[in-house]
C-alpha cells in the first residue's frame, strides 16, 4: 500500500468525488499508472477553480483507489483524458495548510507540488486526513495501517 497527493483545483476535486473517480495531471495516464488498487490518494488544492489566480491551499478530498486500470472517459469531442475509480471518504473538514506545515515532512514535499502527483509517507498522510475526518465515527476507522 502506497500514498499519493494529487495537485487539483477544488472544484474539480469535488467533481471527481462526486463522481468517483480522480484525474490527473490535465487527464493524463501515467500518474494513475503508478497507482494499484489500495493505494491512498489525497488532494491538495491550490485554487477553488483551475486558472483562478486567487490562492485557496487546502487538502480537500482523501479516497482509496479500486479500480484495477486507469480508463479512457471522453468529456468533450478534443478531450478524452484518463481516470481512475476511487472510493472518497466523507471528510469533516477540510485541511488548510497552514495546519500541514507543522509536519516536519512538508518542506521537503513544497518542492513536488509542481508536477501535480507523488508519493508521500504514511505518516504525512495520517497527520493530514487525521484533521480531515471525524475519528468519533468509527466506521471510518482505521483508515492507515500502524507502521
């Protein structure tokens, strides 16, 4: 089991909760390629809406990728990118981050956000969906094997 983060505008994180699944990288392949079924992805959000100039900097969605392969899903005649299901858990707020500057792994993690997907440490991952999620739940717990 591996751990991912996903660079994506919110709005179109929340799309693809909605809609189960996750796009990558302007909808190419190789980043769903490098994930199996199992792994955890979570989402970082720089903008509300792709393009916006305004910062909005919050991990905002955090699932478990099912689907065996990477698909082909057509959304326009000129854009056909590629998708992967993925399981979302119900989030009870989002994580701004400013709250994920205080893992001692973030700096380290600033330098990646610009190519849009990379693999992150269990622990990085625990600490931030640890603020998103409502552990009283338990039906949602435990997400993260101990390490």
């Amino acid at each position: 089991m591996r751990y991912w983060l996903g660079v994506v505008s919110r709005e179109h994180v929340l799309r693809g909760v909605a809609g189960g699944f996750c796009q990558l990288c302007h909808g190419k392949a190789a980043p769903l390629q490098r994930m199996q079924p199992g792994d955890w992805l979570l989402y970082y959000s720089p903008t509300r809406r792709l393009g916006e100039a305004q910062k909005y900097q919050a991990f905002t969605a955090v699932g478990r990728i099912t689907g065996a392969h990477a698909y082909r899903f057509p959304m326009a005649e000129d854009f056909i990118p590629w998708r992967r299901d993925v399981d979302y858990l119900a989030i009870r707020r989002e994580c701004p981050i400013t709250v994920a500057r205080q893992h001692p792994e973030w700096p380290s993690y600033t330098r990646q956000l610009r190519y849009g997907h990379f693999e992150i440490s269990a622990g990085f991952a625990q600490f931030v969906q640890a603020q998103m999620l409502d552990h009283a739940d338990t039906s949602q717990t435990p997400l993260w094997p101990e390490q």
